[in-house]
C-alpha cells in the first residue's frame, strides 16, 4: 500500500488530517484519538506503520 492509499483511506473513514509545521509530517484525528502520518506520497509503507497508526485510532 502506498502512502497515497492509506492517506484516501484515512480520509474515507473520518480521520481529520491538519499540516504539521515540518516537512511531510501530519497529525491525524479521530474522536480525542491522535497519531502523526507521515505523508511520502508514491512510497510504499510499512504493515507495521498502518497497524500502529490503527491502532492509536482505534480504528480497523
């Protein structure tokens, strides 16, 4: 999955996303829920960095 992907999916399932102040860097909401998604577009990302970010939203 890339970065892109995961980003629509993110969007699709209610996720807030507001720019951080570095580089590619966003911070992700859901409810009082937060994580930082790191947004490298083309680049393929890791299973392990999708499951972490669900997980810090509770999200499946």
């Amino acid at each position: 999955m890339q970065y892109r992907e995961f980003k629509k999916w993110l969007l699709i399932h209610g996720v807030a996303l507001t720019n951080d102040k570095r580089g590619s860097r966003q911070l992700i909401r859901l409810g009082d829920k937060t994580s930082v998604f790191l947004n490298d577009g083309s680049k393929e990302i890791g299973t392990a960095l999708v499951n972490q970010i669900k997980k810090d939203l509770n999200s499946k």
